[in-house]
C-alpha cells in the first residue's frame, strides 16, 4: 500500500471524534425516540441505556451529565480512547 494512502487513512481516524463534535449536541439529547432495541422491545432500560448521550457529554467537556446520563462512562471512555488510540498507529505502522 503506498506509504500516503496509509497516512491519510490515519489522518481521517484521527479527526474522526472531530467530525462528531459538529454534529449538533441536540440531536444527541432529544428524548423523543431511542435506537435500543432492548428499549424499544420491553420498554426498560438496558445496561447500556445512556452511554451514547453520557460519551457525548464527555466529548462537549460536560463531566457532570456524562455521569448522570451513565456512571460508566469513566470506564468505557478510556476503552474507547486506547482502541481509537490503538488504531491509528496500526494504520501508520
């Protein structure tokens, strides 16, 4: 694979968290419908209910919701940065 290819590949992961910082944080927060299926099937809350709105928070610096909307958020955040982390230097290996 030529050696520039590879380097934009790991330039475009890398701005990747960028691209989801504009996307509107309304869109994130409305509370009119969910995409979880254990939601929309039994009308309870997963596990995992709340981590996507809770790791956006994080990504807008707003601590304090990130941890209401789901506690945890301080061990999947970290998961998430060393993969994406991870990533990158395997594409620029």
């Amino acid at each position: 694979m030529p050696r520039l290819v590879k380097y934009w590949r790991a330039v475009a992961v890398a701005l990747l968290p960028l691209a989801l910082y504009f996307i509107p944080r309304e869109s994130f927060f409305e509370h009119t419908h969910t995409l979880c299926l254990v939601h929309c099937l039994t009308g309870e809350e997963c596990w995992g209910c709340g981590m996507s709105r809770a790791l956006m928070s994080l990504m807008y610096l707003d601590f304090e919701s990130a941890w209401a909307y789901h506690r945890g958020v301080v061990v999947v955040a970290p998961v998430l940065v060393w993969l994406w982390v991870k990533w990158i230097y395997r594409l620029t290996k």
